[in-house]
C-alpha cells in the first residue's frame, strides 16, 4: 500500500514539475527509505550461487554483456549509484583503484539524471581493484569510448556504464535488467532456487565474503562507505558470529591440545 501511494506521488509532483506548477519534485527519496526491506535483501549469495549466477550471465547469448558489470558489483561492494557514476578519471589503473566520491541520481524527471554527494560522508573513499574487476573496468572502459560520444551531467562526463545506445545508465533501470536476468536464470535452472538478487545483494554479498576472508570491521567499514562501524556490525551481525564462533572453537581446540593462545 505504501509502495502504491509513494508510486502516484512521485508521479504527480513529476507532471507538476514539467508544468512549471513547482521547481523540484520532493519525492527524490527511495521507497526503500521508508520501508523496511524484505528479509531476503539481508541475505547473501553463497559461493555456489555466486558462481553459478556468474556463469549463467557470461554464458547467456544476451545477459553475457553485462558480465562485466555484475562481476564489478559483487567484487567492490559500491553502491549502484556510485558504480554508475564512474567515470573514466575515477579509475586508478597505475594503482589498481577506484575513486568514490560522487553517485549518479535521478533528477526532476525520470529522464534526467543528476550528480550528488555520496549517501554518507564517509562514502568518500577508494576501492582496491582485484586483477578481476581491473579486466573488466578495462573492457568496460573500451565499450564505453567506442560509443564516440559523451554526455555531460552537472559538470561530469566520460561515464562508463552505458545503454546499448550509448547513454548513461542509471540504477533503477540497472536493477530492472538485473530482475530481468533473474527470471531468465531461474527458467535456465529450475533445480537450483535463487532468492531475489539485485545490485543491493551483491554488495551485501561482497561485505559478507570480506568479513568471511577476514577483513576487520573498521577497514570493512571504509570499503563500504558506512558512516559508523556500529552500522557495519548491526547490518552484518549474523556474519560477525559466524566468525567469532569459528574462531572461539579453533582457540578451544588448541587449548585442549595444549597450544598456547596467544593475546
């Protein structure tokens, strides 16, 4: 009901908007600021489903081309709107890292875009590139320049997440692609269910496999853009037990082997 009502206010403000009857449109906030998000979207994808996701979009006849888009999501932890704000000056490959400093958002319509702060102050930051994601956001990087032209948002051009037209990519309508895939994956594999996966989820999944890997809740903190540790810990609290009892059981093991823990 909310989701319906936040719906026609949108709506109406952007007529309104285009009728010259007000300057901005005050709906710009995310339903998902007002409601909860469902219980999947704290889920994260195991390895298996990770890798079978991955090999179903690079194997698809019409879903491969955005492989490199999906393999950069589940392996920086941006979020959406920063990922499709990059431009080429962001991306460091003589130090194999990405600057953060801006999202790309929607404007008073639903056909333009603007450029605003990161969601947080903390947001602004760099991300380490893995060989993996440094292959993709070169190839990114080439289909984005063979498209031969650029547009200019608030003063930023040179995006690298295009349409198949060569304009810029916005979030929503990636998540739309991303549902899309979805549905096409789960008619590919009906044997092996995949709870609802969005740009959202591949973020959470690469939090989750850090904190698995052993990254430190502070420097994860950074990673993630989270403006508090506390946000990171609350968010991924089920991962931090997991770990916490993985290593409470090595250390009793040890002590009942007569090995020393050492503090």
């Amino acid at each position: 009901m909310l989701r319906e009502v936040w719906r026609v206010l949108k709506g109406g403000y952007e007529m309104l908007v285009n009728d010259d009857v007000v300057r901005k449109n005050p709906v710009t906030f995310s339903c998902t600021d007002i409601v909860a998000r469902p219980e999947h979207d704290r889920k994260a994808m195991t390895k298996q489903q990770q890798k079978s996701w991955m090999e179903f979009i690079k194997n698809s006849v019409y879903y491969s081309r955005y492989y490199d888009e999906c393999l950069v999501l589940l392996n920086t932890g941006m979020r959406i709107s920063e990922f499709c704000g990059l431009t080429y000056g962001d991306l460091d490959f003589e130090n194999r890292r990405i600057k953060v400093d801006h999202q790309l958002l929607r404007g008073n319509t639903h056909s333009e875009f603007c450029i605003g702060p990161p969601k947080t102050s903390s947001g602004k930051r760099f991300i380490p590139m893995t060989t993996e994601v440094e292959k993709s956001m070169k190839q990114l990087v080439e289909k984005a320049r063979k498209m031969g032209f650029e547009q200019y948002i608030d003063g930023y051009t040179g995006f690298i997440v295009r349409t198949r037209e060569g304009l810029v990519r916005g979030g929503d309508d990636f998540n739309k692609l991303i549902r899309r895939a979805l549905l096409a994956y789960r008619r590919a594999h009906p044997d092996e269910p995949l709870f609802e996966v969005t740009p959202h989820i591949f973020r959470h999944t690469f939090c989750t496999n850090m904190l698995h890997a052993g990254v430190e809740i502070k420097e994860l903190q950074y990673l993630m853009g989270h403006s508090d540790a506390s946000i990171t810990l609350n968010v991924y609290s089920h991962t931090v037990y997991e770990k916490a009892e993985k290593q409470m059981l090595e250390a009793v093991e040890r002590l009942r082997e007569g090995t020393p823990l050492v503090c």
